[in-house]
C-alpha cells in the first residue's frame, strides 16, 4: 500500500444521485466531479476542453445549477443531485432540446452540445419562456467553434415551444 | 505538395467527367433539411470522442515539452523518471528516430526530438504510467540538458539570421521555400494601366480552437498489429507516417479516425503524440491513451499563417485589372508541416475570383522557432483575400466606382480558364454580390449611414477539394464500398472523417436519395483504414465532392443490379422502375412493385452477395507548370458578404450588428447542414477579423528571455461567444455544379474568407481610416484614428516589405498569350492541348 501512490487509490467515497439514481462511487480524492463522472461512473457523455474553467464543455447541472465540473471536487458533491447528457431523456425519449437540437442543425461536432443542452434545461427550467437576449446571456459561458450559435438559439427556441405543447396536452 | 517531376496531368486530354443530369423536382431526400444521420448520438452524448474511448489495463502518456524556442538537447537522463513507482516506460527521441510530415517534400519531424528543440512545447520525452498524473509527475524527474540556441522570432528576423538554422533543409538559412511565378509580363500591364495601387497588408496568425483537445488510444491487438483510435482528420496520411516511423507494414496498422471535435485543419497533420502512444502500445502490449491539455493544442497549432503582403495592382478607369504582383512573406512556425502547399496557396486564387489577366506571385516561408503553422480553413488564401478585397475596395474609391459594381465588373465567370491555367466550372460569384446588395440594401447605407456606422463588401473563391493528392499517384482520391443485406439493409463504408462538418449525412444523403430510402436505413462505417476505402482525408473542402461522388457512383451501380432483378421479375423495361419510399415500382403503375428488401433478395437470387463500389478521381488541370499543383480543383465555391460595423469613435470599439452572405453552393444537400456551415465560416471569420491572435512574448531577460506563447489558453485567446454573434442573412446560390454529387459544391471554407475585409471595408466606411492588418482592434483603430486628426495618413497597418532575394521566375504565358501551361524556362514539361481564350470561353 505504501507505493502506491495517491492518484491510484480509491479512498475518498461518496454517494450522490447522477441522473435520478443513487450510485456509490470511490475514486481518488483530488478528482474533480468531471473525472469521477467520465472516470469513475463511466458518464463520457460530458466533455472537457480545458478542463481550467474556460470552455464551459463540461457544464452539468447540480440540484438544478449549471456548473463547470472541472471546477468542482467531487468530493463537495456528497449527496447532491447532478443530471448529465445521460439523464436529459425520460422513458426512452428525447428530451425537446435533443429532439430540436438534432433536428435544427444545432449540434455540428458536437462536443459541446452535451453541456449546452443540459444549460438550456436549467434556463427552461427557471425561465420558460426566454428572450433571445436571455437565451444568448445563458449560453454566453459555453464555447462552441462550429456553429456559429444562432442554429442552437433556434433550437432553444423551437424546444421552448414544443415544451410548452407538451404541457398543453398534459393538462 | 504533389511530386512534380511526374504530374498526374501529364496526359491532359481527358474530358471533364460530369454527372448525369437529374430532375430536381423528383429529389425526396437530396435538397431537404433533414436530422443528420449522427444527430442523435451527439445529442445523447453517446458520440464516442477519442478521449471517451478507456479500455482494460490502459496506462497513460504525457510528454515532456521544450521550455526553449530554440536548444540544442545535449543530454537526457530518465533514470529517475522510469525509478518513480506507477512509471512503465520512458521514451526519449532514440527510440522514434526516424522523420516525418505531412508532406512528402518536408518530412523534418521527430515524434520527441533527438537532438535539437525548435519552439516551446517540441517534445522531448515520454512518460507512460499507471495513471495520467503519474505520468506528469514523472515528466520532472526526467533531466534534460540544453545548448541554447539564437531564437528566430519572425520572418524579418529569419532573412537577416541565415545562422543557426532551424532545420538544415530548404532554399537556405533559415528560409524554407521561396517561389516566384509569372503569367505575363505584369510590369508591361502596369504601364497600360490608368492607375497603379500598391498596397500592404499584414494578417496576424490565429489557431483553430476546436473544443476537443487531440486524444489517442493505442492497442497492440491480439495478433500482434497496431490499432490506434485517435481525433485525426487525415486517418489514411497518419496511416502512412505510423507505417514509415515504426517501420510496420501498413497493412499491420489500423487507424480510427474517432469523430472529432472540431478540427478546422488542425487535426490534418500526423502528429508526435499519435506516433508516441502507438508505439508506447506496441513496446509494452497494453492500451496507452494521450490526451492534449489546452495548453499543449495550443503547441501543436498548425493554424493559421502570419503573412505580410504586398500587392501592386494595375487598373483600367473602368476598373478592369491589367495585372497584379503579389509577394507573400509567410511566417512558417518551426516546422514544414502544409508550409510548401500554403506558399502556393498564398497565391493561387487571386486569379480565380477576379478576372486578372497577368499576375506575378512571389512567395516566401521561413523557419522560426514558434509553433508551427498549417492549414486553418481557408488555408493560406485568407491572408491574401483579407489584402485583395482590402485593396479592391480602395482601388473603388479612387476609381469613383461603387464597389460592388466594381467587383461585378471584374467577377470571373463559368468555364473560365485563369491566368494561371485553373479551370473554373460553374461561377456564381456575381449573382452572390447581387444578392447580398438587394438584401443588405446596400445602396442605401453604403457611404450614406452617420460617422461610426459603416458598410462594407467583401467577396472570395474557395476550392472544392484539392485537384491533386498529397503523394502523387494515379488512385482516386476517394472510394466508397456499399453492403446490402437481405433486410433491406445498405451500409456505406469510406474513408471519409466526420469532423462535424456532416460528412457521414453526405454520404447516407446520397445513397439513400439514389436507392429510395431514409437516410436512417443506412450505416456508416467511415474513417476506419481497415474498414473503408481510402479517403484522402477531411481538408480542402474535398469531402462531398470527392467522397460524395464515388458514394454516387457506388449507388448508381447497385440500383443498376436491383433494376435489373425487379424488372424481370415485374417483367417491364428498367427505365420505367422507380427507386422511390422504399420501394421499387413501376413509374406509370406505382402499385405495381416490391419493397426494398425485397430487391435485395431478387438480386441476390439473380446475382449472388450484393456489393458495390464507386471511386473518384478529379479531373485533370491544365496547369503543368512547377507549383500548378496547388490551386487546381474540380470547381470553386464562391461567396460575397457585406459587413455592418459601428464603431464608437471615442473608444475605438467595434460591434458587428449584421452580416449578409450570399454563397454559390451549386446545390445544397442538406440546407440545414449548410445554413450551419456558412454560419460558422461567418463565425469564425468574425473571430479572426475582430480578436483571434496567436501571439508571443518575450519571457523578461531575468527568466530565460525565451520566446513564449502569449497566452495559450481558452481565457485569453479570445474568441467570439454567444452574446458576440451578430444577425445573418444566409442566402444559398443554388446553381447545380455538373461536377458535384447532385451539384454540390463546398461550403465549410468559402464563406469564412470574405468576412475580414468586409470588416476593415465597414470600418472605413464608419470612421474612415484604414485597418491594413487582422485582427482589427480598439487600439488599432485609436491609433489610425489619432493618424486622421493629425493630418496624417488615416491608416494602421505595415509600412515595409522586407528585401527578399527572390528566384527567377518561372515564365508562364497565359492561355490568352499562347500559353499551354508549361513554362517557357523550365525543363520542358509534357504537353496539354491548347486551351480556349478567355473571350472564346465567354463567346461560347
């Protein structure tokens, strides 16, 4: 045990929900949740592109907040709820952001598309009805090198309005 | 860079292969804005990047990178390195010895540098370990002594300091590559002209950025091969370097081109990283990963050029252009990589957009001991866009002559054959002018908005796909195999790298349009050496046309061997069945017919396993001449876009409200797609124009007083975010291109190039002074500003052009002085058939 060093044990654990399910992961303590997630849980889906704060490519959501996984400990995320690309669909369907997303041109290489859409879904979530301003103030902190960005504002914009169907027709 | 002792031209009698006409109104698939076919992995985050790839027992590689621009190594002890517990292996530049690039004319790389470093970041060594952080601790106990060398920090510097030399190859000292070509007599078209403008531009480098770093997996596999997956958009040139640097057949060896993350021309290369783990792989029989930090991207660069340019222009009062003499100093970086293709390119399509009927073009590169530069989109064309359409736009003013109509009177036209012997296909560029006045209203705004508003016009031509492939041979440049099962099933296999751009929907878009199905009937097995045809790679906008076209042809040949089956078993002639939902039937009778499927197994019975296959091979150019190889391509792509700037005098700030673009695409496959690719060109033009620099810094002489990377991270080389992203009116010239798959041309690139001259045009017309240099910032536009009140010449901008000692240049008559393409002072070349005149192609 002695030689190894500390980046090869597992010795922090820590259990969280990651995508509406419970999970118990043990990972090496000075990981940030970006490594535990594509690392250690398997969850490649976000994606890194500096891994210092300044892409916005790893953005998950944490109890509902967009934050830069590359910046945060995994071990400060004891118990907390993060949903990931991974979790966006529900009962083996799309979510209206990856429907629009697909369907709209909105993801061209799509690296940065899994922590655009997950950014999206916290604006949606606290702001169903956004401006274009609004959209573009939300994405403003997530770089992408491809589009550029007015597929994906359509996108947001076509996926807020099918949302809103889909509301209509529940109620 | 092609051989040029053996053009591939050299028998130029081949007529122009052109496709079948197709009825457009019959098109289900081909012209519609449809999901791409890898859309849903991308948003479910299932696209499997390299980086996402782990496998059983992976270690990890980390490279020790030169803190010196320029050293020699003297000695390297890994002893402690190797001693550090979760350390497997070290590897030292002996261990990969031997030479590669991507060009055959400039392999001057080592995979970790044996003796000489030349820039900061070169690597040095490798450490591969247990765990990624094990590795970059171990990278300090690795010692390495340094010899210093002078450091070359630019061209200038590079000219006056033959010695030491970055690499002991090319013209001589550090210069890497100078040419000088000359169609006409370009200083008689100065004297028949009424004015002479002579100008000079500097475009600043700037790098690709895309948001994945480069990441590669390699596996020693079961039997012994190499497999390696990694984020390359030239899978089939990598397979070569990896064949010639670990001395493996290339047979033994599999690339996986993973979809990338961005590319832009900076995953074009072969690159140390991929030849390091695949070797690491092979020596320690476990799967070895390497993925870049954003600083390391930042020293694998192979962006875009720095080049100062100088360019005389004679004109006629009509505006018409007597002749033009370019001279590009480019600075190249410390390596070749696409150096000797991009001196080329800095002047090859000046003649392509406008009608210039003698043009002189002098290129040099040099050696300095920076990052190396390559192929950014646009390769080595934008600079020398930015300095024409700049200098266009004065020549304008001058002339009295609006500036649109000026670019309308001088646009090339369909079927022309340029001074310099490229032959244009279809051209739309005037009708792209036309239509980005009607809709920006120019004629409105243009020198009529208040002081800090401006208008601005730009135009540009771009290659679809390069006429000539890296390593000359007589092979297509693309091919595709298709699979058909009993199910119904088709499955394309190719080359073709998906770096975004939507290569996989071009392909499925094809076939499916051909055989009457859904793009979502169809697999892809793309970018897999061992799987597909070779494709040449994802660069110079080749992709739709070149792999497109053999896709077509491919599905052309299989519904040819299902038509034959169905119609004897409907029993009525093969030109009335229709390939349509699904179905094969009976065009007058549509209930008469058989499902798709059912084809299949028809032709199966008749035939035995159905498969077919399609190639692609350009055409061949008539430009025979030493250097003719870079430039010529099956068509052009052409674009024109007017900037709005405001520009706040007191600040010098400059926002961009609106951008309109108009590009001649022949015909977009799948609009959306396309949308999104001119919007990105716009994007990323924007950058360039506005922020991007890839710049460097003296460390204080206290420290080692070594030449730095300014700043190489995502924070502080700007780029534009979302809330920088001006409205665009996108508009599509869709004019079918008979040398395209359904007539498509490019789009990736084209739309990208006019941006930055609109930008400084805008700025002229807003505030009235002129930016001569990218990018066009605040300060920049103080200073010229400052210039204009004090009396002085409202301009920033580069003063000199350094003395080079240029070659003799090669004298190429132009096809209207007689010309046959070869020059009249070379070693003679083999013949071509005498071409048409400009005035008989018009007259035609």
């Amino acid at each position: 045990m002695s030689t190894l060093p500390i980046e090869s044990q597992k010795s922090a654990h820590l259990r969280l929900t990651l995508n509406g399910e419970e999970v118990d992961v043990s990972f090496a303590p000075y990981k940030t949740l970006l490594e535990v997630l594509r690392e250690d849980l398997n969850h490649t889906g976000t994606k890194h592109g500096c891994e210092l704060g300044e892409c916005g490519a790893c953005a998950v959501l944490v109890d509902s907040k967009p934050v830069l996984s590359c910046l945060v400990l995994a071990l400060e995320c004891a118990n907390k709820k993060i949903l990931t690309v991974e979790g966006l669909g529900s009962d083996g369907q799309l979510h209206p952001l990856q429907d629009a997303f697909a369907d709209l041109g909105a993801a061209q290489c799509g690296y940065c598309t899994p922590a655009i859409l997950v950014t999206a879904k916290a604006l949606l979530d606290q702001t169903p009805n956004p401006t274009r301003d609004q959209i573009r103030e939300a994405l403003s902190g997530n770089l992408c090198r491809c589009t550029g960005y007015l597929q994906i504002f359509e996108a947001v914009e076509a996926a807020v309005l099918k949302i809103a169907e889909q509301r209509q027709a529940a109620a | 860079m092609p051989d040029q002792k053996n053009p591939p031209n050299a028998a130029n009698t081949n007529p122009v292969a052109q496709n079948a006409p197709y009825d457009a109104e019959d098109l289900r698939v081909i012209g519609k804005s449809r999901r791409r076919v890898d859309a849903r992995a991308k948003v479910t985050g299932q696209t499997r990047y390299a980086d996402d790839i782990s496998l059983p027992r992976m270690l990890y590689c980390k490279l020790l990178r030169s803190p010196h621009p320029h050293a020699r190594i003297t000695k390297i002890d890994a002893s402690r390195a190797l001693a550090h517990p979760g350390v497997h292996l070290v590897l030292t530049g002996k261990d990969v010895p031997i030479e590669y690039g991507i060009l055959p004319v400039s392999q001057d790389e080592q995979a970790l540098c044996v003796d000489h470093v030349r820039h900061v970041g070169d690597p040095v060594a490798a450490v591969i370990a247990r765990e990624e952080l094990t590795a970059f601790e171990a990278l300090d106990l690795i010692d390495v002594e340094y010899e210093i060398l002078t450091t070359i920090s630019d061209p200038e510097e590079a000219l006056a300091t033959p010695s030491p030399r970055i690499h002991n190859y090319g013209e001589e000292g550090n210069v890497h590559k100078r040419v000088s070509l000359a169609f006409g007599n370009v200083e008689e078209s100065f004297a028949e002209a009424d004015e002479v403008f002579e100008d000079i531009f500097f475009y600043q480098g700037n790098t690709h950025l895309p948001i994945e770093q480069h990441a590669s997996v390699a596996i020693k596999d079961p039997d012994g091969k190499l497999t390696i997956w990694t984020s390359t958009q030239t899978p089939h040139y990598l397979h070569r370097a990896l064949a010639k640097v670990l001395q493996m057949p290339p047979a033994h060896i599999r690339v996986i081109a993973t979809p990338n993350g961005g590319g832009f021309g900076g995953k074009s290369d072969p690159f140390n990283h991929e030849i390091v783990v695949a070797k690491a792989a092979l020596l320690l029989d476990r799967p070895v990963k390497i993925c870049l930090t954003r600083e390391e991207v930042f020293y694998c660069h192979r962006g875009r050029h720095p080049v100062l340019m100088k360019f005389k222009t004679g004109v006629k009062k009509d505006g018409s252009i007597t002749g033009m003499h370019l001279q590009t100093l480019i600075d190249g970086g410390a390596y070749g990589s696409y150096g000797v293709a991009s001196t080329f390119y800095t002047g090859a399509l000046q003649t392509v957009t406008y009608h210039v009927p003698r043009y002189h073009f002098q290129g040099c590169r040099t050696f300095t001991n920076k990052p190396p530069c390559g192929p950014k989109r646009g390769h080595g064309t934008v600079q020398p866009r930015f300095g024409q359409e700049v200098q266009l736009d004065k020549i304008a003013e001058k002339l009295a002559i609006d500036p649109a109509d000026l670019r309308l009177r001088i646009a090339e036209s369909s079927n022309a054959v340029t001074a310099n012997f490229f032959r244009l296909s279809v051209v739309n560029l005037s009708e792209c002018i036309r239509r980005v006045v009607k809709s920006s209203g120019w004629k409105d705004n243009f020198r009529k908005l208040p002081e800090g508003r401006g208008f601005g016009i730009a135009c540009s031509a771009y290659l679809t796909g390069a006429g000539l492939p890296i390593y000359w041979n007589k092979m297509p440049h693309s091919g595709v195999q298709l699979k058909f099962d009993r199910g119904g099933g088709v499955t394309i296999f190719c080359g073709a790298t998906e770096i975004g751009q939507g290569s996989d929907d071009v392909l499925a878009g094809i076939v499916a349009e051909v055989l009457g199905l859904d793009t979502f009937d169809i697999r892809l097995y793309t970018g897999d050496t061992d799987l597909g045809p070779v494709d040449l790679g994802s660069y110079s906008s080749r992709v739709t046309i070149m792999a497109g076209n053999a896709a077509l042809q491919a599905a052309d040949r299989a519904k040819a061997i299902l038509a034959d089956a169905v119609s004897e078993k409907l029993n009525i002639p093969k030109d009335r069945l229709k390939f349509a939902n699904k179905r094969v039937f009976d065009s007058t009778a549509p209930e008469n017919g058989v499902s798709f499927p059912e084809a299949v197994c028809l032709a199966e019975a008749r035939f035995g396993t159905i498969g077919t296959v399609g190639s692609y091979t350009p055409p061949k150019s008539p430009a025979l001449y030493k250097g003719g190889g870079v430039g010529p391509s099956p068509t052009y792509s052409y674009s024109a876009s007017v900037v709005e700037v405001a520009v706040n005098p007191a600040t010098g700030w400059i926002t961009v409200p609106k951008i309109w673009i108009a590009h001649d695409i022949g015909r977009a496959l799948n609009p959306a797609l396309v949308r999104g690719q001119v919007e990105g060109s716009v994007y990323m033009g924007l950058g360039e124009a506005l922020m991007e620099e890839q710049e460097f810094r003296r460390l204080p002489k206290k420290l080692s007083h070594a030449l730095v990377h300014k700043f190489p991270s995502i924070l502080e080389y700007k780029s534009p975010t979302s809330l920088d992203m001006p409205e665009i009116f996108t508009e599509l010239v869709e004019e079918p291109d008979p040398r395209g798959p359904f007539g498509a041309k490019e789009v990736g690139q084209g739309p990208l190039l006019p941006i930055m001259p609109a930008v400084a045009n805008a700025v002229y017309d807003a505030v009235g002074v002129r930016i001569d240099e990218v990018p066009i910032t605040p300060e920049k536009i103080m200073k010229a500003l400052a210039e204009k009140k004090a009396g002085r010449n409202p301009r920033f901008g580069p003063t000199h052009f350094p003395q080079v000692d240029w070659p003799e240049a090669l004298q190429v008559p132009p096809p209207w002085e007689g010309g046959d393409g070869n020059a009249i002072n070379d070693a003679p070349r083999p013949k071509s058939p005498r071409l048409h005149t400009r005035s008989e192609v018009l007259s035609s």
